[in-house]
C-alpha cells in the first residue's frame, strides 16, 4: 500500500482492488490496444492483404499473449517522442517486427485505422473481461451468501417494520430474499446488454480502407473482426467514436445493483442496531476510541459510502459519454480513463458486506421479545377473519381497541375476543393466532 497515493483505491484499498489492475490500469490499456493491433493484423493476413510466416505469427501471439510491464514501458518511452499514446503501439509493433522475418508487413499495422478503431475495440474488450472475470462474479458471489443466510433464517419469525411501526410480522429468512429476488432480476438484465464496439475508420465509413481496396467488402471485414475475432457487437454507423449507450446503460444497471446494496447495508445497520444481530468480535479490534465497549457495524457503513461515490461517478459517466459535438469531441478520451474507479469502489463495497455479513449472530431473544411487546399486530388476522364471518364492522371494532393504544397484550386480546359475539370455535380459532405465527406464506426458495 502507498501512504502517498490520492485515491484510497490505490491507496488504503489496493490490496483489495488489485486485480482490476489487470482491466483499468495505464499497463492494461496499453495491453488491450496491443492485442487489438494484432488481431487485426493477424486478420488481414488471414485475409491475404500480407503475408506472415509462421515464425512473425508465432512471436506475435507470444507478445498478445506474454505482454507484459517492460512492454508497457517501453511503449511509454516511444510515446514521449510522439505525443500520442495509440501511434506509440504501432511504432513498437514495427520495431517487434523488425525481430522476424516479415519486416516488409510493418506498414499493415494500423491500416486504414484511426486511433478509436484501437479505443474503441480495446476498452469494450477490458470492460467485458473485467465484468466476465471480477464484477459478475462478485455480485453473485454475494448473491448466494444472501440465499444461503435466507435458508438459514427461513423459520425465525420477525416483528416486521412498515412506516417504522410495528406491522404484520413477517420472517427473516423471507426478508433476505428480497434482496435476493432483487439482485438476481438486475443481474439478469445486466447480463442482456450487450458490450458495443466501434471499428469503421477516421468519421466510421471505411474511408482508407474502401479507397485502397474497393472490391472489398469492408462492412463484412469489420462485422468478422468486431463480432467473430473480439467476441464483441460491432455498431454500424457511427461517428469517429462508439455511441457508448449500451456502455451508458451498463452504468446504470451497475447503479441500480448498488443501490440495491445499498438498501441492503441499511436494512442490515438497522437490524443490528435493533439488536436483532450482534457480531462477532475479533481479538485486538477497537469499535471506539473512547467507547471501549461499542462493537461497530462498520463493515456496512464502509460499504454505503463505497456505494455512494461509485454511483456518483456511474452517474457522471452514463450522463457524459453518450454526449458528443458531430462527429467527435475528445472528452471522451479523458473520462474513459477512469471507468474503473467506480468498478473498484463497488468491488470495495461488495467485500465489506461480505465481510459484515460473515460477523453476523442473530440473537432469537431480541426478535422474540420484540413479537412479544407487539400483540396489538395481530389485529389484522383478528378483524380478516370477523369480516369472513360477515360480523358487523370489524376493522372499526379493532381499530377501537388498538390504534396508538399501548398496552396491548396477550390478555386483552383473548379479553377482546372473549366479548365477540361468535362462535366458540371462531373464538378459539382467534385465539390461536400470535405475532410468532402470523407469518403468512411466501413462495418457495
């Protein structure tokens, strides 16, 4: 960890964010645009633009495949001398080449390209190995956690808060899978959209390329390229650069994931701080600098601020990119540079749930206690049942007994039901409800 980074994310955080280095750093960029150089290199010598031995294919697929730190470096050195960060890949290519035997192919490297023919194939692709390898898996990881943690508290009976008032009780394992339910309907269309990608030339016409090679088919060309070779959705008609709304739109489904999680860490908060959960406690930790005994729902906290400034930063993002003036400005260069940080922070967040969720013991007593204070729930079974037995205003007659009243316990309840004018068996059905069992149903899980 650097104690003089600015962000925390390559700061205090780094250790948990590391991987994504492999997708969002400066060294992963330049990585993505030198795999994107070669397979269209290699493309067009499949198409018989060039020629390449084996031995220039082989170092090539060596270099994709092998790229690493000093590659990068020596990029960034050619990069000082050309101002331009794209064009500093395809003069390294040419010198790579200069090692084989196909020196005459340096000149197809970039051909007929403009620089976001690079961008524009090699963020989509980053973007869709880091959702594919770190971002998905995380959420479903978490996902199951909670379907698992719902299994385990699928029995136990909670007092349930509407407006934060006492209402119809409800269990805890039902209240985890709503999140659940949530995650997995988010999730599901997040992984419908799908991962767009520009590659058309200077203005998105195939200028260069038309004017050299009329007869070929370029449209095709770019379609196989894009969709076969990148395993991307190549956009048809474009301006220099990729529309981004399907890159906007996962924005947004990432925030909406989060703000799911978000509601979750609150929920989750509120419960330990209801004394419905009290978490584990680890040896040498301090909750408080001045309160020795406070066990802190710090996990959460953490989490919730995560949330918030990647959601922030998803916002500015899904609102900037899909903005342009014509057929180009370069904003976009700038703001695509930072399209992981919000992806880190949110991979912060998922881990400090994880973490938080893992420290929870539930404590039965608190939920009991709290059933047991709160007959006065019952009261909706109580007036259902008198209006299935067409008794003359029952809601009124238990609104009268129980609105804003305190008090109301077991014994007047079964007092109250005693006095009801029906039956002996309608009695002692009333009787048998209690907030411990007025749980209703809910579908399988």
């Amino acid at each position: 960890m650097s104690l003089t980074a600015i962000s925390p994310i390559d700061g205090r955080y780094s250790k948990q964010v590391q991987s994504l280095q492999e997708y969002f750093s400066e060294y992963a960029l330049i990585k993505y645009r030198v795999i994107i150089e070669i397979e269209y290199l290699l493309l067009l010598a499949d198409k018989k633009f060039l020629k390449l031995s084996a031995g220039a294919k082989k170092h090539l697929q060596g270099l994709k495949e092998n790229f690493s730190i000093a590659n990068a470096e020596a990029i960034k050195e050619i990069e000082k001398t050309t101002n331009h960060d794209v064009k500093a890949v395809e003069y390294f290519l040419k010198t790579e080449l200069d090692k084989t035997d196909a020196q005459e192919a340096k000149e197809w490297i970039h051909f007929g390209l403009t620089s976001q023919d690079v961008n524009n194939t090699a963020i989509p692709l980053l973007w869709k190995h880091s959702l594919e390898f770190e971002l998905l898996p995380a959420y479903l990881n978490l996902q199951n956690h909670l379907h698992q943690l719902a299994q385990d508290f699928k029995e136990i009976p909670m007092l349930a808060k509407t407006h934060g008032q006492p209402a119809s009780p409800t269990r805890l394992g039902k209240e985890i899978m709503v999140f659940v339910e949530r995650l997995e309907n988010q999730i599901r269309l997040f992984s419908y959209i799908p991962v767009a990608a520009k590659f058309g030339g200077a203005t998105g016409n195939f200028n260069a390329h038309h004017v050299a090679y009329p007869k070929t088919d370029w449209i095709k060309f770019g379609n196989h390229f894009v969709e076969e070779v990148l395993a991307l959705q190549r956009m048809q008609f474009t301006t220099q650069i990729e529309h981004y709304d399907n890159l906007a739109a996962h924005f947004d489904c990432i925030k909406r994931i989060n703000t799911i999680l978000l509601d979750l860490c609150r929920d989750i908060w509120t419960y330990i701080s209801m004394e419905y959960f009290k978490q584990k406690t680890k040896a040498g930790e301090v909750g408080s600098s001045a309160m020795p005994h406070k066990v802190n729902p710090i996990d959460f906290e953490n989490a919730e601020g995560n949330i918030g400034v990647a959601n922030a930063m998803l916002e500015h993002l899904s609102a900037k990119l899909p903005v342009s003036r014509l057929q180009r400005d370069l904003t976009d260069s700038t703001v695509l540079r930072n399209i992981g940080v919000p992806v880190a922070h949110t991979i912060i967040a998922i881990k400090s749930i994880e973490k938080g969720l893992g420290k929870l013991v539930l404590n039965e007593s608190a939920l009991k206690a709290d059933l047991d204070n709160n007959w006065a729930v019952v009261a909706e079974a109580i007036q259902t049942i008198l209006r299935r037995e067409k008794y003359p205003n029952p809601y009124e007659a238990l609104k009268e007994l129980t609105r804003g009243k305190e008090g109301i316990t077991k014994q007047s309840l079964h007092k109250f039901i005693t006095s009801l004018k029906v039956s002996a068996e309608i009695k002692a059905e009333l009787k048998k409800i209690t907030p411990h069992n007025y749980t209703g149903v809910v579908a399988k899980y």
